[in-house]
C-alpha cells in the first residue's frame, strides 16, 4: 500500500470516526442526563434566539439590503444552529482523552496496515470497583494483537488491564483498566470469612482488583511453581488450608522431611513421607475414583457436584491429593531398577487422577521448582490447566506458563507473589497453620 492510498484510507477513517462519535453523543442523550440536559438548553437557547432575533441583530426591512439581510439571516441561521447542533452531538460523544489516548496507542506500534490505531469510541468509570472501561473500534486489530501488546499498552497509559475482550460487535474491543498508580499489596493477612461458599471455589490470592480464585469443578488441578523461597509451599498450605475448613479429605505427599508441615497437617491430613505407602495411598485413590464411577453412573449424575446437589446427606468429600516438591518425588535420576518402577507406578497413578479426577472430585494441587518434562511427565502436565509461577528465570516461567511473564513480571526477591498462566498476578495471603 503506497502512502496515498494509506491517505485517502486515513481520510475516509477520520469521517468515518467523526460519524461514531455523533451516533455514540445521540444515543448517550437518552442514557446520559447531563448530556441531555446540555443539548436541551442548547435547543433553548436556539429557540429564544430565534423567537428575538430581531431585536438581537437589527434588520431594517425598509431598503432592498434589509430585505435581503433578512433572507440571509433566515436561511443561515438555521444551518449554522443546525451545524452547531452536530458539532455539540460530537463533541459529547467523544470520550475525554480520547484524541491523546488514540496517539500513545500509534506510539506503542497498535496500528492496522494503513497506520492507523482503534478509535477509542466510549469511557466509563465505576467508582464502586475503580474499573474504567474504554471501548474501541478496532479498525481491523484482532484481539490476539492486543492481548500481545498487553503491557506497551499498559505502560503507554499507565494503567493495568484487568480484562481485554470482544464487544458485542466483533468490531469493538472492550478494555477494563485500573489506574496504574494503584499496586497489590505485599502482605495481605487471611481471614476465614474470605471463604468462599460455592462449591468448590477455592482463592489464590488478592489481585489487583479483586481475589483470584479456582473452582474446582471447572478447573480440577492446579501446578504451582517458581524458584526456591518464592513461596510455593506457603501457597499450597493455604490452598490445603481451605479445602480442609471446606469439608475436603487432605492427602500430602512431601519427601523434604515434612519440616514445612506443622504438626497439625499430620494429625489431621493423611500425611505420606514414603514412596511406597505413598503407591498404597495412590492405589486407594483410584479405587476410591472406580468406586464412585460406578455410583455416578448408577445415579446417572455427570459428576460430583451434581450428585452432591441431589443427595445432600450422603454426598462424596472431595479428595485432594497435594505434593510439596513433586520433582524430588518423580526424579528417576540414579534411583535402582525397583525403585524406578516404583516410581513410574506413582507416576502412573498421578497420571489417572490428572486425566480423570475432576469429574469424581479427586484432584491434584502439585509444587515443584523444576517441572522439566523429564520429571512432569506430559500425562500430568498437559491435564494440569491452571498453572501459576512465583519468581523464577525464563526457562522455569516458560515451562511452567509456556511464556515468561513470571520471569518479565514478578521482581526477584519477592516472596507470594505469583502470576497465572493467563496473566493475572496476586499476592498469596499470609494466614495462621494454627487454624487448621
Ligand atoms: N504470601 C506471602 N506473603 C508474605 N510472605 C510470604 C508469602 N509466602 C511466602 N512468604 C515467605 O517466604 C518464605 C518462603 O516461602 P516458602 O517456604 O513457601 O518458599 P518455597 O518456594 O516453598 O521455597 P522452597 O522451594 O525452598 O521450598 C516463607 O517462609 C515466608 O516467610
Ligand atoms: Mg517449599
């Protein structure tokens, strides 16, 4: 494309832009008082003025000039009022910012073929969540191209984007941002009443606006990772911690000498510390998963929580399976003939429970620093949706996220911080192990 015919496209986009702006500043009169209110004395004004136009500009009727002053102002007036009005609908449909915002985006390389950026066509505010909402005609930018600028759009406007997604159009993008003066804290303490009630919605931490969460039903297992005192352990502790105080039946499997496992976790969680009870208890597992195969099939459920819903006192406990460093458990590296096998054999359990716990409410809440495909099989790994990674280097947050957002966005020497596989980072809440 040759720069006169980027011209005359860049042309025709800014007629186009000014057309938005009008239908966004018409239809906000019926949606916006204040809008409204400003265009109804506008029209009074016009209304007055012309009722005592004579009075305003004289007109003296007596010579032909007077006549023919009169058929100017008659004709002209109407069609400047008329103008004035356009110009008025525009200027209220054009959000505040919006010409600046439009140039950071050129600055930050967003632009279609013919150099153009979105247009921004609404903003809007919500003081109860501080969210403001920016909506944009993408002018031929799909949403993959955004969501890979996330952060040069960011830093360009000093905002955080909590959300990027389609409007109902497939031609608007609709951005949800926070100011980027506004920061997660660094220490946020737990309490119970945070709890969530659904079934099985369990949180992670407190994101920038709100607590990150899972729900167990639609995402059955979670890897945690990052490299070593960025606080993988405290997490998993808290994540037990809540499936714990919400009815669920612990399982730990931990091969660093259970020193980060207060006494309490033993006492009150199946607490495995040898590999081949740990094969006994993965065993039992699986029986316990065949078992209720068979009672949902009989039922005809399609799955824990619909079971649970209708036989509310003889509903199944979800089964977590938890393991604190799970690298040093499936680490074949110099082991024996027989305890490879053993391993493979735990391996091979794990593998099951990732394929087909969800529906049976089994699920695996797994740790490690190092999850290279040689110790996290792909059987494991590929069943394992929703990932998280503390600080680590490039090659961790890559194997873990499969891109390196741990390593570009989580500063080193941070503890709890952590960011999920679809970007969204939070702080992992610091509680009390003495509550269990
Ligand atoms: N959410 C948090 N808020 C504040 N401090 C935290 C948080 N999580 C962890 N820490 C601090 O970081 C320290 C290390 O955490 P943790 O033992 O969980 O790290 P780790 O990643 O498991 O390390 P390793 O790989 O060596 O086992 C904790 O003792 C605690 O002081
Ligand atoms: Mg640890």
């Amino acid at each position: 494309m040759d720069n006169n015919e980027k011209f005359l496209i860049q042309r025709k986009t800014r007629l186009r832009y000014q057309w938005l702006r009008f239908k966004t500043g018409f239809c906000g009169l019926f949606t916006n008082w204040i809008k409204a209110l400003i265009a109804v004395t506008y029209i009074l004004f016009v209304v007055l003025f012309w009722q005592f136009k004579e009075s305003i500009i004289y007109i003296n009727n007596e010579d032909i000039f007077g006549a023919a002053n009169k058929i100017t102002v008659e004709l002209a007036f109407p069609i400047i009022f008329i103008a004035l009005f356009a110009a008025l609908i525009i200027f209220l449909g054009t959000p505040f910012g919006a010409k600046e915002i439009n140039e950071r985006l050129l600055r930050t390389g967003l632009v279609n073929h013919a150099g153009e950026t979105p247009l921004l066509i609404q903003k809007s505010y919500d003081k109860s969540n501080c969210v403001t909402t920016m909506e944009f005609e993408s002018n031929g930018i799909p949403l993959c191209d955004w969501e890979n600028n996330k952060e040069n759009i960011e830093t360009i406007l000093n905002v955080y984007i909590d959300e990027i997604k389609q409007g109902k159009r497939r031609n608007r993008i609709i951005l949800n941002t926070v100011s980027g003066d506004i920061q997660i804290p660094w220490a946020v303490d737990w309490k119970d009443e945070y709890l969530r009630n659904k079934d099985f919605e369990i949180i992670l931490g407190r994101g920038l606006l709100k607590d990150i969460s899972v729900d167990l039903n639609k995402i059955p297992h979670i890897l945690i990772g990052g490299s070593t005192g960025s606080g993988k352990s405290f997490l998993l502790k808290h994540l037990l911690l809540q499936c714990f105080k919400k009815g669920a039946e612990v399982h730990i499997a931990d091969f660093k000498g259970g020193v980060d496992f207060y006494r309490k976790w033993r006492e009150k969680c199946t607490f495995i510390m040898d590999k081949t009870k740990l094969l006994e208890d993965l065993e039992n597992l699986i029986n316990e998963l065949e078992r209720r195969k068979k009672i949902l099939t009989e039922t005809s459920c399609s799955n824990i929580k619909v079971y649970n819903g209708l036989f509310l006192y003889a509903g199944l406990k979800r089964i977590i399976f938890a393991c604190d460093e799970v690298a040093e458990l499936l680490d074949k590296t110099g082991l024996s003939k027989e305890d490879k096998e053993l391993i493979s054999q735990i391996e091979n359990k794990i593998s099951i429970i990732a394929r087909q716990g969800r529906a049976f409410g089994i699920h695996l809440i797994l740790a490690t620093q190092r999850p290279d495909a040689n110790i996290l099989p792909g059987q494991i790994r590929n069943n394992i949706d929703y990932r998280v990674c503390g600080r680590a280097d490039t090659v961790l947050s890559q194997i873990i996220l499969d891109n390196t957002k741990a390593a570009d966005e989580i500063p080193k020497h941070t503890q709890g911080r952590f960011i999920t596989h679809d970007g969204q980072i939070f702080q992992g809440y610091m509680y009390d192990e003495a509550s269990l």
